[in-house]
C-alpha cells in the first residue's frame, strides 16, 4: 500500500487526484504553506491530516512516498530530506536549480 503526502497544492491538486484514484494508494498528508489554502483544503479533505510543517511528513514512518509540487526554491532541501528519510519521490520540474544541487542529490542518492 502506497501511504503518501503531498507539499503544495497548486500542481499538487493533480498528484492528488492521481494518487488517491490508483487502486493500492491514499494520501495520508497535504503540506501547504499558504494559510488561506489550509482552511480551503481542511473543509475539502476533513479527514486528511492538513499543515504548514512538512517535517510532519519526514517524521511518519508511514509515509513511503512523497509527492513535491512546492515553488521551485523548495524542491533541493526537500529531495534532500526524502532522501535522509527513505522516502520514494515524485518531483515537478526542475527537480533543482543548478548543477551543485543535482550533484549533492546524486550523491546522497546513492
């Protein structure tokens, strides 16, 4: 079974979409920093957990795939904790923003 969280809720609505209609998969966790969108999404998904601090998603042992659909300036230290947390990863583009990002998760996911 595919326990997942998605970070941000623009694109993230279609990760979403994907991962809750696929048979063996739910999403446990929506991480969201624009206060505005976490009143929305808590009436729209009152039985998701809801919040603005994705370490919620690294600490759950459960979480076996993260789904990273934050701005761009986000997505390195979020691989990165992925990474560090064993976590299986869907990432919208760019993965990173330059050259020394790509190598350091390379190297860490090796």
């Amino acid at each position: 079974m595919i326990k997942a969280a998605i970070i941000g809720m623009g694109i993230g609505n279609k990760h979403y979409e994907a991962i809750e209609n696929y048979k063996s998969s739910k999403v446990k966790i929506i991480c969201e920093f624009n206060e505005k969108k976490i009143k929305q999404l808590r009436k729209k998904f009152p039985k998701k957990i809801i919040t603005s601090d994705e370490n919620l998603i690294f600490k759950d042992k459960n979480i076996n795939l993260v789904s990273i659909a934050s701005y761009d300036n986000y997505h390195f230290t979020q691989i990165l904790k992925c990474i560090r947390h064993n976590k299986n990863i869907i990432i919208e583009k760019p993965m990173c923003l330059n050259l020394n990002q790509l190598k350091k998760i390379y190297y860490l996911s090796k």
